[in-house]
C-alpha cells in the first residue's frame, strides 16, 4: 500500500478544485450538524450557477449556506433528511424538499441505492499514523455514503476529535481533502423554563438508578437532564451527544458501570455542543462513535436494561398519536431517531419511553393535546408505541390502556384551561 502521507499531500487541494469532482446530477451527502465541512460547502455555493440537477442531502444543517437559494434550485437543490433553522423556511415555501425515513434507517437506504450517495463531505479529524481520519462528529448514515459514494471530500481540521468507534477512514477511500482551523459550530444549553422544570422532575423521579439513557435533541429533554445529577450509575446509549450529558458525566451520575450491553462504554452516533464536550471526544476509552443503524437499531438498543428514552413532541391526541416533526403540513424537523427509541425502551427490560411536552403553545393560547391532530399533521409515533407521556401537570402511562383510558389520562395532564372542552371532544369522538 502507498505510505499514507504521500496520498495525504497527492490529494490535498484546494475547496475549489475538490468541489469540481462534483457532476451534474449527483447526490451530496452531508453529515448531520457540526459535521457538516463550511470550506466545501462554501464552495459549493459558489460553483453552484455551473451545475445542474445537484442535490444535497443532510440531517440538521446548522449555517444558511448560499447555495439554499430558491433562485438557483435547478441547479443545487436541498433534499432535507431533517429540517433545521437554515432548511425550514424553504421547507415551509415548498422549495425545500424531504425525504421521510427512520435515521435508524438512512444507511441501509444509502446500502440500497434508494437514497443516492454519489458525493459524501465531511468534517474529519486529522490523519493518524495509520493513515485513518475519525468523522466523530457525526459518521450516521456518513459512513454508510463513504462506502457506496464515487466521491469522498474530507475537511480535515485539527478541532475535530479522533474518536473511538466505526468512524474510520482510511487516505486510500478519500478522492481529495481540503484543510481548515475554524473553530467548531458550537451550541449551548437552551434556557430552562418553570415548565420545562416541572417536566424534568416529572421524568426524573421516573429514572431509577442503573439506567441506560438516551436524550432527544430541545429544552425539555435537556430540562430532564439538569435533574439528573443526583443519580447513580447510569449509562448512555444515545444518537446526540452534548453538553447535558456531558454534565452528568461530570457530576459522577453516568459510568456505564451497569449497562447490560456494552458495559462501560456510552455510544453515540452525532456531537452537538461545545468545544469543551468535542475535547471529551477525543481518544476517550469511555465513548464509541457509531453509524446511526448501530447506535439506534430498536433491537441492539433494547439489549440495554432499564432503558429510559426521552424524546419531545409538538403535539399529541387523545389516542396517543404523536405529531413531532410538523405545523400541520408544513415540516418543522423531521422522523429523526424518536420512534428508533421509543420502540427500542419499550422492547427493554424494565425500559421506559418519554414523549415530553408543555401542555400548552402561544402564550397558553392553544393546547398540545388535542381531539385529533391537526388536518396534514405528520404522525411521527404512533398511539401502538407511545407509553408515557409527560407535561408539567403529571404523568400519562398509556401502552395497554383502552382508547377511552388514554384519553381520560390524556386529559388529565392537560392544561386545567382545556380540560373541559377536551373531554366535551372526547365523548363526541365516543373516547369519554
């Protein structure tokens, strides 16, 4: 085999000239958040008025490169797996487009050719002595595109932590390679509320001791988080990690010491946080970066005991169904990793599933809780999975109750405003 820095200098370019391996009609797959490389999207962006029928596709974008432009769709495009801020509006305008799917299942579409792969970029680490970068920011459906793509573009920056795990990859497998030393896209903790407060002690009083966790991207999770510095012994398997977990870390709450599956070590298929938490990352024994049909495959989850799931919802209806990535129709995120996990804590010994929500949106004008979900509202879990559900007045225990039982304990978690008209609705929907 070639020595490795002889392949690293012969591929090393400038973003310009790596873009240019991009054709009329691909596919660019970009990892999710922080993953995602601003060299070579930049220059994306500014080749964008010679290509054709380019398509990008990516989980959670993080900055509002040019190339989202309405004007210049014809020739890149956005095909959102998940919507983020820089998507939504054009996904609301219409000029956004989606691709519904389980993260869990994004590679095994890539595998398949059903989701194109033609051109993978990404952040990465820089190169071992080995020859091998780490995408651990995000290796997701990542390197799931790495093995089917005709392209591979790295941007190699030395922020980026080398991380344990299957998100290798080998100089030999790159096509070309930009260099950069931007500091990383980092995000904070988001500001916790009364609500949000009273959610988390609701959940928190729930998670025993032992447990296995995994916590779903917003406030309300990252509330539930905060109220967990008390415990013991628990362990994460997760698709995000951030600063929240990080935390308990920190306070002495997470060791992994009691998990059921792969004991002492936490997973996590993305990072999202601060440059303190992508330190964590690097080289760290305790933590593996796995692709996203690892890390959150229902049945390789599951074999953690005690696996409580915490994940948010926009709305919710008196059976039990939940609408957690739309407005109606209009797509506000996207399937994401919820139902991946709701599925894998209810297959879990002694697993709990957490839908959270605040009983109520605008100002307590409307309530989450609803008769039925809004007309063109995107069910993301459905009522056959859903088993706690959770708002600042209490708990909703629902998996083998009666319709006419989910709603009355539906009810009851409501908002004391909407609880009489919502049990009015429920006796013309013959649930009260």
């Amino acid at each position: 085999m070639q020595d490795p820095h002889t392949l690293y200098a012969a591929r090393r370019m400038p973003a310009s000239d790596a873009i240019g391996l991009v054709r009329d009609g691909d596919t660019v797959v970009v990892p999710t958040g922080v993953g995602e490389p601003p060299a070579l999207l930049h220059a994306l962006s500014e080749r964008r008025h010679s290509l054709r029928d380019v398509a990008v596709s990516q989980i959670l974008p993080l900055r509002k490169f040019a190339y989202l432009d309405r004007q210049t769709r014809a020739n890149v495009r956005h095909d959102a797996y998940f919507f983020g801020g820089a998507t939504r509006p054009g996904g609301h305008a219409g000029w956004v487009d989606f691709v519904p799917a389980y993260f869990s299942e994004l590679p095994i579409l890539i595998e398949r050719g059903l989701a194109p792969a033609d051109v993978v970029v990404s952040m990465a680490s820089p190169m071992d002595e080995h020859g091998y970068f780490s995408l651990a920011l995000a290796p997701d459906y990542t390197m799931a595109a790495v093995a089917k793509a005709r392209v591979v573009l790295l941007e190699v920056n030395p922020h980026v932590p080398f991380a344990n795990g299957n998100c290798h990859v080998h100089i030999s497998q790159v096509s070309a390679l930009v260099e950069s030393d931007d500091p990383l896209f980092e995000v904070g903790l988001p500001a916790i509320g009364p609500v949000q407060e009273a959610i988390g002690a609701h959940v928190a009083e729930m998670i025993d001791d032992g447990s296995t966790l995994q916590i779903g991207y917003g406030g309300i999770p990252d509330a539930v988080v905060m109220q967990l510095r008390h415990k013991r012994d628990l362990g994460i398997h997760t698709e995000m990690i951030g600063d929240g977990i990080l935390s308990l870390i920190e306070a002495g709450a997470v060791n992994n010491s009691r998990k059921s599956f792969m004991p002492g070590k936490m997973v996590a298929t993305f990072a999202l946080g601060s440059h303190r938490l992508y330190r964590f990352l690097h080289r760290n024994p305790m933590l593996e970066m796995h692709p996203v049909d690892f890390t959150n495959d229902p049945y390789l989850a599951a074999r953690n005991d005690k696996l409580c799931a915490i994940n948010a919802t926009l709305q919710i209806d008196l059976l039990g169904q939940c609408g957690s990535e739309s407005l109606g129709h209009l797509p506000d995120s996207g399937t994401g990793g919820q139902v991946d996990f709701v599925r894998a804590a209810n297959r879990s010994r002694d697993g709990k599933a957490f839908i959270v929500l605040p009983s109520t949106a605008k100002g307590d004008s409307i309530s989450r809780i609803v008769p039925t979900l809004s007309p063109g509202t995107h069910v993301t879990t459905s009522k056959n999975d859903i088993n706690y559900v959770v708002t600042e007045y209490g708990v909703a225990q629902l998996r083998g109750k009666t319709a006419k039982q989910r709603a009355e304990a539906l009810i009851g978690i409501a908002h004391p405003d909407f609880r009489a008209e919502l049990r009015q609705a429920a006796r013309q929907l013959n649930l009260g």
